[in-house]
C-alpha cells in the first residue's frame, strides 16, 4: 500500500467553503464506490481557509497520474459529482500544467 498527498485550493468565497463542507459531509455513495473500485482503501481531506489537503492510499502499482481519474469512468454519479467539486475549486499556483489536485512531496514520515 502506498500513500499519496495531494493539494488544492477553494474559490475564496466563504459561501463556496460552506457549500464544499456540506457535500462532504454527504458524499454521494457511488463516489465512494467508485472510489473504492480503483483501489483507494482510505481517503482523508483537510481543509485550512480555503487550502485544502487530501490523503489517501490505494495499492502499489497505484499510479495516480494514470489510475485516480478512472473513478469517474466506474459511475456517471461520480463524473457528475467531480465536475461539480471542480465548481468550487482552484488549482494551487504550485499544480503542473495537467495537475488538477497536485502532488506533494513527502519529506517525513515518523514510521520509517
């Protein structure tokens, strides 16, 4: 099992914030299917102001650049639900040119 992080922004609006926090609270189950159906066994988000970062692991030969965006594939519900979080959302100024949600560097890890 590996562990990814990843990071991206919310719209500066406090509406907007709320409104993410509410749909969260009550994920639609067939993201959570689909989710679960590439792989991914946990899946944590964080949100400070309007920064938000997840967590997750999913299998070893996981590689989220090719395998993450195929949870959408697995349901229309999940498609629907990921074009409306991309509503309230904003790429962090750091993300790479084809990064929606960009990859963070791990620099500790207490268990190793």
């Amino acid at each position: 099992m590996k562990s990814y992080a990843q990071a991206l922004d919310l719209k500066d609006d406090p509406e907007t914030v709320e409104k993410y926090k509410e749909y969260h609270r009550a994920v639609w189950p067939e993201v959570l299917e689909s989710l679960r159906s590439i792989g991914i066994s946990k899946m944590e988000i964080f949100l400070l102001g309007t920064h938000l970062f997840m967590y997750y692991e999913a299998p070893d030969d996981f590689v989220p650049e090719r395998d993450f965006q195929a949870y959408t594939d697995a349901n229309p519900r999940a498609e629907e639900w990921n074009d409306l979080m991309m509503t309230f959302q904003a790429r962090v100024p750091e993300a790479g040119p084809d990064d929606w949600w960009a990859p963070m560097e791990k620099v500790f890890d207490l268990g190793r």
